[in-house]
C-alpha cells in the first residue's frame, strides 16, 4: 500500500513541478497501473496482482536526434500527442533519447506557443515532462538508448567519444532519476547492435550479452524493480544475417542471467522487404515461411517458455503487396502467441516507414491502423486544445480537419516527381516535407530538390537529406537539398520517400516554387 501511495505522490510531484495537470481522479488511482513489473516464464506481470501485462508500444522518436526533444511538438503540444496515442489504443510509449542529448540544457523546435511549459527545459526536464503525461493518459513509458550520439546509430553499445562507463552510468542516473515512478518500468539497453557485435563469443569489447549483463546488474543496484529490455544482433554464431538486434538465436544456450531474476525481456526488431530486401522475403513459399523465420530467430524464447518477447519495432508503409503480406502475417503471429509488440513508428517523418500519422501530425493513418485492429483497440480519449501561454488544455473533440499551414508545390526530372509541403511553423521556423516519387524503371543516381526561402537563415534538422541555405537571412536566400542514405537509397528499390527538413526563417514561402533535378 505504501509503494502505491508513493508512487501517486511522485507523479504529482513531478507533474506539478513542470506544471503539468496530472491530478488523478479516485478511479484513476484504483485503475492506473501503478505495479512495478516482473516476468514469469514467457509472460510479463503486475508484481501487486500476478495478472499479465502486454506491451503495445508506439515509438516517439526526437530525442535522440539534434532537436533533443520529442518530434513534432512544431505543430502539436505534448498533451495533444499522448492523448492521440492513448486514443489509438497503445498502453506504452518508447522514448528513444541519445547520451549527447542528456546532457543538452536546452532543446530544439519545440513551438512554444503550445507548449509553455517546456520554456527553458533542458532535455532532462523534457524526458520529464514526457513521463508526467504519459502518466496523465494511463500510458506507461520505456526508456530506448537509441544513439550514444545524436548524429548516428552505432553498432556496438559504446564509441571513441561515449565509453561503455558513460553509457552505464547514464542508465543508472536515469534509474535514480525515476526510481519512485513505476510508469518508466523498462530500460531498452542498447538499440540494434549490428556489425561485430556478438552474441556470447567471450570477446569483451564484442560480446553484446555478457555488456548487457554488465549494465542491467548496475542499473539494478539502483532500482531492482526495472525490467532490462535486451535486443539481439545482427549475425548468428553460424554467420547467418538478420535485422540489426534482430538475432537471438543465442539465448537458446547463453541466456541474460542478472543478479535479480525475472527482470529480462528480449527484443527483436522486425521490417518487411521496403526497408531492406532480405532473402527469405524472396523465397517460393513467401509469406507462409516467416512463421519458421520468426520461429527461428526469436519466436521460440516465447514458446519454450524461457522469457517474455518484445518485439520492439515493426513498421511500413503499406504501399506494395509483399509488405501487407508481411504486416498481415505479424499481427497474427504476435497475436496467436499474445506477445508484446512495439509499432515504429508514431512520428510520420520516418523515412523507411512513415507512422501513424500524417504530416500535418493531427490526421491518423487509418489504412495501417486497421492493420493494427486484431492487436490494438482504439479508445475514447479527449483531444485537448493546444493551450494559451500559461494556461492548461482543456478537453476538445478532436479536429476533422487540420489547419492549413502553407503552399505547396510540385516537379519533375527525368522520370522521377516530387512534390514539397509546407507542414507547419512556428516562431523562426518552419518545416517542409518532400515526397519523391521513383521512375518507372531504372535507378536514381542522385536527386536534388531547391526553392527560393526569402530570409531563412540556418537548416536546424534533416532527414532523409542533406541542405543548405545560399544567401542566407537575405531576401534571395535558396534552400537547397541532396537526397543520401534512405532517402536515395529508397528510390531504387520502387518506393516513395518522404524526407523533410525544418528551417531557422521569418516566414515560410506562401507560394514555394520546387525546382528538382536528377541524375539517372
């Protein structure tokens, strides 16, 4: 009883301190799901009652990029987003934040305007303010390392500027930081290990299991009750490929084994053949093959009993029939086996697989939603109003419609279209997200995208690209951009890439005209 008391108190305290409204009403207090959590055999329980918890996750990414915040608060308020998430119907967010970004003391595209209350915040504080709503919308939180910097993944665990000694003892600050509140119930250690990483090989510096012992017997000297959320690899002991953290064949005879039991979760990531084309999507027997795949790789942890499966990220955009093939086939696999599952991702700009919503950040994606239907039930959950500097949100149905923000614009160049959106802005900035089109056959070399930007001045965030600002604060100032990585690498495989960049200038273009060109 006075674990539970406790753990309201700290809420409140924390809500209040950042001026969150987070006062619980009598029922909220019975129903909120207070417990800390444990695991028994391949289940996740309540440690107050035995009964089983299912994790239905939906990452919201930003704080591991430069903007050390949340994406996405240029045109919604924190509230605003918790509540279309709790709406969906997902009981859990995964916060991906990077070591760089903990130590920031202030944050970026954050439009104050909606949200008042993060005026000055360092990243911390805004983590903060994340766990407090989340709470306020019965959501629970796990926190994912995703990046020890901000600017890339890394493969293993810890890099030439971010040892494995910080990379530790950030966790453990962080365990301090919410050791009385029980909605931060899950500590993602280390995402995707990839390359050399391995799984049990006795390496120090490579074995990816004997690091995440070392870290979850750390962390649990701080607080005991925080499951350790432990990701795979890329390659198996026998050299065969999967997704990056995607092997765990390796626990079949090296399990996680921490000082404090029943704490471990395994996590496996999982994409469809858009993302990366790997060899058993190719296969004559596609998509009946994947439940062998999945059996293989990680589903057994959960059929034999030995430990919970999270599947911590799965996504798509939905645009070809081998991808609705695969969507469909693990949303029935996850829900046959009642595992628990994370969707990457709730943000739109991410560019393998969009999210679930779309760019303007307030219309949901209804198509992947009902995908999603036969493991994840949608609720009743008011829209709040973004607020008035100072004031609280009030409760609002949500909008039909959302508000036009700016022009947008449209070219082409060899065989390849695009078109440019003004999505949102805010004060000093705004953003613009590009949809290019693939040709019809054939390969891109390379694309670029341009329009005239009177007075912009800096590029504060890209993805998907890389852009820069001729002329800039001057009234003939241009935006140029170069599509790299996924966001070329996308064009060639068929699919459409929606990249995007926000820009430090006066006012965005009212009638931005794209100009494109492509090499081929």
């Amino acid at each position: 009883m006075f674990r539970r008391v406790l753990a309201v108190a700290t809420a409140l305290v924390l809500a209040a301190s950042l001026g969150i409204a987070a006062t619980p009403t009598t029922a909220d207090a019975a129903t909120a799901p207070l417990s800390w959590l444990k695991t028994n055999g391949n289940k996740i329980q309540y440690v107050s009652t035995g009964k089983t918890f299912t994790i239905r996750a939906t990452s919201w990414f930003g704080m591991e990029t430069e903007t050390c915040a949340p994406h996405g608060l240029w045109s919604i308020s924190l509230d605003q987003g918790m509540a279309q998430i709790a709406g969906m119907g997902f009981n859990t967010v995964r916060v991906p934040f990077s070591n760089e970004c903990l130590a920031k003391k202030s944050v970026g595209s954050v439009n104050l305007a909606l949200n008042p209350k993060l005026a000055g915040a360092s990243t911390l504080k805004v983590m903060d303010a994340v766990v407090a709503t989340a709470r306020k919308y019965k959501l629970r939180v796990i926190l994912d390392r995703h990046r020890p910097g901000s600017d890339a993944q890394s493969a293993l665990w810890y890099t030439a500027r971010y040892s494995e000694a910080k990379w530790i003892s950030d966790w453990k600050a962080l365990a301090k930081r919410y050791k009385g509140e029980p909605t931060v119930f899950g500590f993602d250690l280390h995402n995707e290990p990839s390359g050399t990483a391995c799984w049990g090989c006795g390496v120090r510096s490579r074995d990816w299991r004997a690091a995440a012992m070392r870290a979850g017997n750390a962390i649990h000297t701080v607080n005991p009750k925080l499951l350790m959320i432990v990701e795979g690899v890329q390659y198996g002991a026998d050299g065969s490929n999967s997704w990056w953290g995607g092997n765990l064949t390796g626990v079949k005879t090296k399990p996680v084994t921490l000082k404090v039991k029943n704490r471990v979760v395994y996590s496996p990531h999982e994409y469809p053949a858009s993302v990366f084309d790997q060899t058993w999507f190719s296969a004559k027997n596609y998509p009946a093959n994947l439940t062998s795949v999945w059996d293989k790789q990680w589903g057994y942890i959960s059929r034999k009993n030995i430990a919970p499966v999270f599947v911590g990220e799965f996504g798509t955009k939905l645009q070809s029939a081998s991808d609705k093939a695969w969507m469909k086939k693990l949303v029935a696999y996850l829900k046959d086996r009642r595992m628990s599952w994370g969707y990457w991702s709730f943000n739109p700009n991410s560019g393998d697989t969009g999210g679930l919503l779309k760019d303007d950040w307030y219309t949901r994606e209804k198509t992947k939603l009902a995908a999603l239907k036969p493991i994840l039930t949608p609720k009743k959950v008011p829209y709040p109003a973004a607020p008035a500097p100072g004031s609280q949100p009030q409760p609002q149905p949500q909008p039909s419609q959302p508000p036009a923000v700016g022009g947008t614009s449209s070219a082409s160049s060899n065989g390849v279209s695009a078109t440019l959106t003004v999505t949102s802005a805010w004060q000093g900035q705004y953003q613009v997200g590009l949809s290019v089109f693939p040709p019809s056959s054939g390969k891109v070399r390379s694309w670029t995208a341009s329009w005239a930007s009177p007075g912009a001045s800096a590029i504060n965030n890209a993805w998907g690209m890389s852009c820069s600002v001729a002329g800039a604060g001057s009234s003939s100032a241009r935006v140029t951009c170069r599509g790299t990585d996924w966001g070329l690498e996308n064009l060639n495989i068929g699919g459409r890439v929606d990249v995007g960049v926000i820009l430090s200038a006066p006012q965005p273009p009212a009638k931005p005209k794209l100009s494109l060109s492509v090499t081929r």
